[in-house]
C-alpha cells in the first residue's frame, strides 16, 4: 500500500489543450505495475479540450454540472453528473462543458507503453455549437 498526499496546487489546463478556463488536479498517476492516469478536470462554461486522440482510449466519468462530448463525425452530444462516456483507441473526440453550465469529471486512461495523447486543432464555435 502507497498513500500519496496531495500536494500539488489546482494546475490551469494549457491553452494548446484546451478553450476557455480550465482546472486540472491530479489523482492518479502510473506507478509500478499499474498505468493508470486521472484527473479531475473543472470545465468553466464553454470551455471545452481541443481535439485529441487516446492510443489506449479514455473513459470520462461526469462528476457535476452539464456538458459536451462529440467523436469525429458524429453528433454532439450533452452529458450530466453521473454519465460515464467511454471514447475507443485512437478516436478523435473532444469534451467539454455546455454553454451556461459548468462540468466537472474524472479522465482517466491506462498510459500506453508508447503514443502519448495526441493534441489536434482547437474546437470552433461552430462544431462546439453542434
């Protein structure tokens, strides 16, 4: 058993990543024979990550408020506390929250032995939009 204190400060998500005001604290990190990566991520109104992509995929579970999900191609779709979204290996996706509400959620993903997460271009007003 490992107890690790939290002892970091609330991070501001990159702007590179992400549009609008984000806040990013670590939960889980990968440690010898686990690779497990979370995060809480606080999404302000709007704010939403750029495309991206997750060679092992990435499950992100709904903590509070209302928000966006969209996969490349398909339909925008809003999600709530306690939905659970599940985006496969190397699916371009992007999330975020809804226009007037802020989200906040737990990413997490098994860290890939190799193929970090792949950052693309920032979403536009209008795909945010739907």
């Amino acid at each position: 058993m490992k107890i690790t204190r939290n002892t970091l400060a609330t991070g501001i998500g990159p702007a590179e990543w992400f549009t609008g005001n984000v806040y990013i604290d670590a939960i889980a990190s990968p440690e010898e024979g686990s690779r497990l990566t979370g995060t809480r991520v606080h999404f302000s109104p709007s704010a939403r990550t750029a495309w991206h992509t997750h060679a092992t995929g990435q499950t992100i579970y709904v903590l509070e408020g209302v928000g966006r999900v969209q996969r490349r191609g398909g339909a925008v779709e809003e999600i709530r506390a306690g939905d659970r979204v599940f985006f496969e290996p190397d699916e371009e996706h992007w999330h975020g929250a809804a226009p007037d509400r802020f989200m906040v959620h737990i990413a997490m993903i098994a860290a890939p032995e190799e193929g970090p997460t792949i950052w693309g271009d920032h979403v536009t007003d209008e795909d945010y939009g739907g």
